[in-house]
C-alpha cells in the first residue's frame, strides 16, 4: 500500500544543519578512511609504475643584425635586415617548433629507431623499482639490461610494428618479424631481414639470456611530433629576446643531446637565413657580369670603328663636359636599377624605400633628357661620337660596379653569423620532473576525502531507513525499546544450523539488557489489552523480529514469569533453530490441520518457565489456518495457561498472515530496524492493520548503531514496498 508524508515547511528544506553535516561524516568515518586509503594506494602505485622523467635546459639570445665591419652602406644594410621590426621573440619561437628544425634533429640523431626493454604490462616500473629478480619474468625490464640499435631499414608497411628481439646467448640476438619470421646473429654485424627487404645492426646489447627487447622504426612525421610535444620554449621575461628552451625525456643524457641539437638546428638555419638575400644578390651580379662584359666590348669596337671611318680622333672641351655629365647620370640609373633588383626581394611597389627610389629615377631620367636636347644642336659627327663614347663609358661604369658589388656581397656572405647566440648549452638535473609524487599524492589524499564524503552523503541519500526513535515516534508510534547494534547479533542472520540464545551465552550485553527495559515498557503498553498475547511481527525480512522474540521470551522467564512462544510463522519459520528441534517436528502448523494435540507440539524451553511451540511443518495454506477458530481457541487457552504469549509472526508487508493474527491478540509490535527499515514500511505495516480494524501497539528499533545515531532531519518518501516471501517447505 502506498503512504505520503506531509511536506516539509521551507525551514526544513532549506536550513543547513552544520551540526548535522558533521554527524554525518563521523558516523561515516570508517568509509571516509577505507576511500581514502585506497586512493592513496592509487596514488602511490601510479608513481611507482611511472617511468621518470628528467628535463634538460638551456638559454638562447635573439641579436639585432648590425654592420659591424667596416662594409659599405650597401653591405650594412643586407646585414642590418628590415627596418623597424619588433621584437622576434614569438615568431622565432614558432620557427623553433617547426617541423623543419624538428626534421632535421630526428633525422641527425637517428631518432626513428626505438629500442627499450620490454614492459611489464600495467605494472611498469614498479617491478624495477621494487628489484623484483630476474627468476621472475626474465624477459621483461629488470633495470639490468641495455641496447642500442644504429641501423634499421623496414619497408614502410613495417613502420611502426614492435619487432621481438630477444638475447639468445651473450653476444647474440634474435629478432622476430611480425610475420613470425626470425632472423638470428651476432651484435655490430650488420643483418639483412629475411623477406623484408631491410636490415638491422645492433652496436649494444646487455642483459641476461632470454631478456626480450621491443625495436621499431616510426615514421618521420610521427617522430617530430612526438619531439615537438616534449620541447618547451618561452621567452622569459617578455620581449627580452631571451629564449629559455627545454627537453623532457626519461633518459637525461639523451634529453641534453636532443635540445643541444634542436639549438643546433636552429642556429643553422638562423645563419642560412640571414645570408639568404646575399646569396641571390650575388647570383643576380654573377648573371649580368657576362652580358655587362660583353657591352663594354661591343661600345669600345663601335667607338672605334667610328673613329677611324671619320679619322676623327678627340672632341672639344664642350663635347666632352656634356658626355662626362651624361656618363655620370647613365651611371647613376644603372645604379639604381641594381638596387630596384634587390629592393623586389624585400618590399612592394608601395613601401616608401620603393617609392623614394622610383621619384630618383624620374629625377635623374629628366636631367637625362635635358642634356639630350642640349647634344642636339652639335655637329653630326661630334654627336655621333659623343654618343659612342658617352656608351663606352656608361658601359665601362656599369661593369666596374658589378664587379665592386660582387665582392662586397661575397664578403656579406662570408661573414654572416646570424641573430641567433647559445648562452648556455642544454644541461639536465638528476631531478626528476615527472611523476610529481607529492602532487599526486596531495591530490590523491584530497580526492579520496572528497570521494569518501560523497560516498557517506550519497549513502544516507538513498538510505532513507529509520534513523532515530523520533521517527517512528512522528507515526504515532510507542518505542517500548531501542536495541543497540550487536555483531553477535547481527551474525545470526547469516548462520546455518543450530542457532545460540544470547540471553543465555551472552546475558551482560547491552542488546540483552534493552530487550529487559522491555518487560516494563510492555507492563504499561498492555494495560488496557483485552488478553496477554503479543504478536512481534516486522516490514520485511532480517528487521531481527524472531531473534527479539527468543531473547525476550527468555528474559521474561528468567524473570520468573510463565511464557509461550509461538512460531506462527507457517513459510520460513526457524525459531526451532534455537530450541534444536528438527525440521519434521510437529508445531503449530500440524495443531491446527487436527493432526496433533497440543501437549504433542507444546515443548520445554532451555529455562525454566518457557514453553514453545515451533511453526512444525510448512503447510501449502498457512492463511487459511491461521483463520481457522482453532487458532484462537488457542491462543485463548495459551493465554489461561501462561502470563505472557509472544507469537513470531512473518513480516507484515510480505503477507497478510500477521494482519490476520493480529484480530486475536492484545498487542501488535512492529520491530524495525535501524537505517534498514524505511519509514514508508512502518507506515504501510501500520495502515494494513488499521484497514483490518487493528492497531499497531508499540514498535522496537533494534539494531541501533550510536556512532550514526547523530540528529537527522530532512522530508520522507513513501513508497509501495512488496517482498517476495515464497515457503521453504518441502
């Protein structure tokens, strides 16, 4: 059946008990401390399986390009670089990073090849760290053992697979494919694969017989991404030109030479890159000398050959002013058209450095074509040679520069030292970077207390059983006796066979001493009970009803009073587990189908004064039994006979048989269980009897634990509690 409590008043909801918080993680501080533990086992066991991890470092200074040497301006600027650039600090980092420089370092160091003991799986370093013996396991890592592989040539189809490479006897190997075929040699020779088209040599192996050793070959492209993910570079502080670089790998030697070589790497490009525009300059110059070689030749002939056609050997003073003018200006503008060549390389049309040089060239073209017009007005024969010679001479002017500028670039490049200087070459600590155990562990201690806080909250989150006497107390409920926690007790539900009486083995425990302030709870309970026949009956199984109704029965008679316990329980009664009486036994059930007297099933207890009557064998209709009159004619006669009757009935919510007895006798006590019974249970148990025109007496809290017997509070949800209660018999 389905009960709801009322809502709780927003005081309730809302309002924060820290006090009850507080209870809660005591009453639950074994879980806290069992989490706990175990993740900082946790913790401890990834920093022992962890392979270290060491870092290398170093430190490099960006430098702005400057003429140093005593070069010409032109020579100074090809070294002085761009004009106005900031701080190079990011783009330099970039370029680091790259898979130009990253190539270049994997392929010098030869970082394709991969060759290391073969692991423990899961356990890692563990067993290293713990010196586990070689007997154990002998070909996986022990710490002792050693190799390095020059050569391995796979074909690419291979490229990535671990190949098994195993010592055979000191000195040799042998390697298998992943196509199961084996290649078998001494170490420093070198080996060709067996079908594979490739070959390996092995320079050094260490190692008892039989270790194992995992080589492959990875593909470049997966190489530098694996360096650029353990190289770090910074710029530290902030626009300082000051890079701060540095290599994470397990072995410290090896972390040095990787970030020597990736500074290495990049200082060689930085220079190759810095003499870049040199060497296309020169390239250009190299191009034009031949053709300006060739003018020079072809303006001297021409000259020539005009002169001894005229017989015209000189030209007057005039003449010869305006050619050296004209010569002057045809140099210039060759001069300028050399500088347009490099000034493509670096800037567009629109950059002022651009732009200044076209308006020079306009300007020198015009006073050009002045001096054109003023040659006009000569003689024809003077401006012809006028303009023979004023060719010669721009022609000469032009080769001489080539030549002047070819050496000057050659000098640039040279002397070309890039803008790249390493301060301090790459060292590595014996401190290990990684696993950080103190970290770990901090986080795994905090990350257990969080873990185990949860684990209390969310238990009494979904554990909504009884928590206090006041609950059952708020369903108008007596608490005749609250029965504190016993692991004697609690061990009874889990044994088979005979089971001991407490009240006689154990009669000074406290669970022994509650169940006595239950005799006078019940004196005044039952004051206005029509007989002295008290049905125990509970919600759902293990609520701890018949090991209440045996140790108070016997309390009761060692108190001097005559009592009859009755196992009404016709499905799963065990009561004659405590008394040692057999399974075929007659009891109740064989009183009531006629088939016994009730001298025949009425037996002595272990004390004096008690008197049982076992549930006999389980009958196929235990219900119609029970509701049958000899029932209670019986218990009208029981109830003449003794001054107290205490029938164990089966659990309420189970079956009606409980309600059906209840009809009969003077009280009905309902025994829950603590933080095992749900409010909503005790409700239901006492609105069945209320539908059959009974009431509920009193109830028992048993199994009370008073280290989680803090305040509690918040709403309470009911639900429809069914349990499957099949008969045992057969």
């Amino acid at each position: 059946m389905t009960s709801t409590a009322p809502r709780p008043t927003p005081d309730q909801s809302d309002e924060i008990d820290l006090m009850e918080l507080a209870g809660h993680l005591w009453a639950g501080k074994l879980w806290i401390a069992g989490i706990t533990a175990a993740s900082l086992a946790l913790g401890v066991f990834s920093v022992l399986r962890a392979t270290p991890v060491y870092q290398a470092e170093g430190l490099l200074q960006l430098e702005t390009k400057s003429g140093a040497l005593a070069l010409p301006e032109g020579m100074q600027e090809l070294l002085s670089g761009d004009v106005g650039t900031k701080s190079p600090g990011e783009a330099e980092m970039a370029i680091m990073k790259s898979r130009m420089v990253m190539g270049e370092v994997v392929q010098g160091l030869n970082l394709q090849i991969l060759a290391e003991p073969r692991p423990w799986p899961l356990l890692g370093m563990l067993p290293v760290r713990l010196g586990v013996p070689d007997l154990l396991f002998p070909s996986r890592r022990h710490g002792n053992e050693a190799i390095a592989v020059s050569v391995l040539d796979l074909p690419e189809a291979l490229l990535g697979e671990e190949l098994v490479l195993r010592i055979t006897a000191p000195g040799e190997f042998r390697l298998t494919l992943p196509d199961g075929a084996v290649l078998e040699g001494p170490v420093r020779r070198r080996l060709n694969l067996p079908g594979a088209g490739g070959a390996i040599l092995v320079d050094r192996l260490e190692g008892p017989v039989g270790r194992e050793f995992l080589v492959s070959k990875q593909a470049l492209p997966d190489m530098v991404k694996e360096l650029q993910e353990n190289f770090g570079v910074s710029e530290a502080p902030k626009g300082s030109s000051i890079l701060k670089v540095s290599y994470r790998d397990a072995v410290p030697e090896r972390a040095e030479r990787i970030l020597d070589a990736i500074a290495q790497a990049y200082v060689s490009q930085n220079v190759s890159r810095s003499a870049a525009e040199a060497r296309n300059s020169l390239g250009f110059i190299d191009a034009q000398l031949p053709k300006a070689e060739a003018a020079v030749a072809a303006a001297q002939d021409a000259l020539n050959t005009y002169r001894q056609a005229q017989q015209s050997v000189d030209v007057d003073y005039e003449t010869k002013a305006l050619l050296d003018r004209a010569t002057q200006l045809e140099t210039e503008l060759n001069a300028l058209s050399l500088k347009e060549e490099e000034l493509k390389d670096r800037f567009t049309v629109n950059h002022p450095v651009y732009q200044a040089l076209l308006q020079n060239r306009a300007t020198l073209e015009t006073q050009l074509a002045d001096l054109r017009k003023a040659t006009a007005n000569l003689p024809e024969t003077q401006k012809e040679i006028f303009n023979l010679s004023r060719n010669l001479e721009v022609s000469q002017q032009v080769y001489v520069q080539l030549l002047n500028r070819q050496q000057e670039l050659r000098v640039v490049q040279a002397s070309t030292v890039g803008s790249v200087r390493i301060i301090d070459t790459a060292y590595a600590s014996d401190i290990k970077v990684a696993p950080r155990a103190g970290r770990i562990l901090t986080v795994s201690l905090l990350l257990g207390l969080v873990l185990g806080a949860a684990t209390v909250f969310g238990r009494r989150l979904l554990n909504r059983g009884i928590r206090g006497a006041q609950e059952l107390e708020k369903l108008g409920l007596p608490v005749f006796a609250t029965v504190n926690f016993s692991p004697e007790a609690a061990n009874h539900r889990r044994r088979k066979g005979a089971l001991p009486i407490m009240a006689l083995t154990n009669p000074d425990d406290l669970v022994i001493e509650a169940l006595r302030s239950l005799r006078t709870s019940l004196h005044f309970g039952m004051l206005d009970a029509r007989t002295n026949t008290i049905l125990i009956t509970s919600a759902a199984p293990g609520a701890g009803k018949s090991f209440t109704s045996v140790n108070f029965a016997t309390v009761a008679a060692q108190a001097g009073q005559r009592v009859c316990l009755v196992d009404a329980d016709l499905r799963k009664g065990y009561l004659r587990r405590y008394f040692g009486r057999p399974k075929t036994a007659p009891g109740l059930s064989d009183y009531l189908a006629r088939e016994c007297t009730l001298e025949e099933v009425l037996v002595e207890g272990p004390v004096p004064g008690l008197s049982v009557i076992t549930s006999g064998r389980f009958p196929p209709n235990p219900s119609e039994l029970l509701m049958r009159a000899e029932f209670e004619a019986l218990l009208q006669l029981l109830s003449e006979r003794f001054d107290l009757v205490l029938i164990d009935s089966p659990p309420a919510l189970a079956v009606t048989d409980p309600v059906v007895i209840g009809r009969f006798v003077g009280a009905r006590i309902v025994v829950a269980r603590h933080l095992e019974t749900m409010a909503g249970e005790v409700e239901a148990v006492k609105r069945a009897f209320e539908t059959a025109g009974s009431t509920i007496t009193g109830a028992i809290l048993n199994g009370y634990k008073v280290e989680e017997g803090a305040r509690y509070g918040g709403a309470y949800h009911y639900y429809n509690y069914r349990y499957d209660y099949k008969s045992d018999r057969g």
